[in-house]
C-alpha cells in the first residue's frame, strides 16, 4: 500500500490504493487535460463581418463608365478596412468527458505522484496563523527522490485559511482547494503537498473504491 511522509515529522500516512496504486493511463489524461485546458479558455475572439463594420452604404462610383473595376460597398472584404470572412467568433471551446473517464484520470494523476514518491502530508493545524517562513522551511526540509520540490502544488480545504496564506507567497508554489484540482494541475508539479482533510475529498473524487472483481481484472 502506498504512503506519504508528513512534514516536520517522522511518521507516515497511508493512501488509498484505489486512488494512488492505480495504473498509469495515458489517454484517459491527455484527454481530460485536453478537457480541461479548453475549458479555460475564453471563446471571446470576434472579428467584424462587412455587415458590422460602419459605413460603405453608397455605392462608391458608378458601375460602368469609370473604367474601374465594379464596386457595391466600401466595407468589401478586398478593401482595405473592410469586413473579414470566415473570422473568429465568439465560441465555447468545451467538450465533454464522461464521469468514469475523469476518475480514472485523477487516479492515475494521483498514482504518478505516489508512485515517484513526490506527495507528502500537511498538518495544516500547526500554523495557527499565516507564516510564510513557517511553510518555506517545512518545503526545504522535504526531501524527494527527484531533489526537486519546486513547482508544488498545496491542496488544502477552504477553512485551512492559515496555512493557504502561508504557501501562496512562496515562489513556485501554487495553493488549490480539493474541489479546484485538475488532473492538469496535478501533471504541472514536480511535488504535491495535501492536508488530510483535502486527501480525503480529494480520494472521494476519485469514485467510490472498486469492487474485488473490478481489481482482479
């Protein structure tokens, strides 16, 4: 069973093995960060098409006799400050992925980091108030396999006010909620800190704990 040193102390916790001894799946998290990563963006670019953009209402010479090439509008897309074709428009770029695909996603996300020995626990009651100094060397006194713990991601629970404030202002370090985290943010750091309240939201997102002919297969 896999398991994770507690900071500034010498004892270990246990970790789910459905959640952080699964096998690694590639597709399954390309996709769901793929899933993600869209997610954020935007959709917001817009392009003005020849009926948007202001003016170009007369005709701007007659159609024969000038020996110029025929023209209806000003705002034609072959002028210069004209309308665009085919541009960008607001959009969503959002697509689906199903609830048995993210799970499995988040656990193997969870198991790469269990598996490298990069995860480590957070008593988060010892910082009765913010203290950035407190949280740094708690960060330089871990010591993983890879000798890099920078970029980390600190998972806590939104009433672990205290220690987030505490981690947010050291460089690298970002803090997230169990409820905020992604598999893409799980995949972008190098070493994960969680208190136990968070491990435990953050085991639940993984689904419920698969049935013994589920494990055997």
């Amino acid at each position: 069973m896999p398991d994770a040193p507690v900071l500034g102390a010498t004892k270990k916790v246990k970790l789910d093995e459905s959640a952080f001894g699964a096998r690694f799946s590639g597709p399954l998290v390309h996709q769901s960060v793929r899933a993600e990563q869209a997610a954020r963006r935007r959709g917001t670019a817009a392009t003005k098409t020849r009926g948007k953009v202001s003016g170009g209402g007369a005709k701007p010479w007659r159609q024969k006799g000038t020996g110029r090439a025929r023209a209806g509008s000003s705002r034609s897309p072959i002028w210069t400050g004209g309308g665009t074709v085919f541009g960008p428009q607001p959009r969503s770029y959002t697509f689906k992925v199903n609830r048995k695909e993210q799970r499995a996603a988040l656990r193997s996300a969870l198991s790469l980091h269990a598996e490298r020995g990069s995860i480590a626990i957070l008593d988060a009651s010892i910082f009765s108030a913010p203290k950035t100094s407190q949280a740094f060397d708690l960060l330089e006194d871990w010591k993983i396999p890879t000798g890099q713990v920078s970029p980390t991601l600190v998972v806590l629970e939104p009433q672990e006010s205290s220690a987030a404030l505490s981690f947010r202002n050291i460089k690298r370090v970002a803090v997230l909620t169990a409820e905020s985290v992604g598999v893409a943010d799980l995949l972008g750091a190098a070493s994960l800190v969680i208190s136990e309240p968070a491990l435990a939201a953050l085991t639940a997102r993984t689904g419920p704990p698969r049935k013994a002919k589920e494990a055997k297969a």
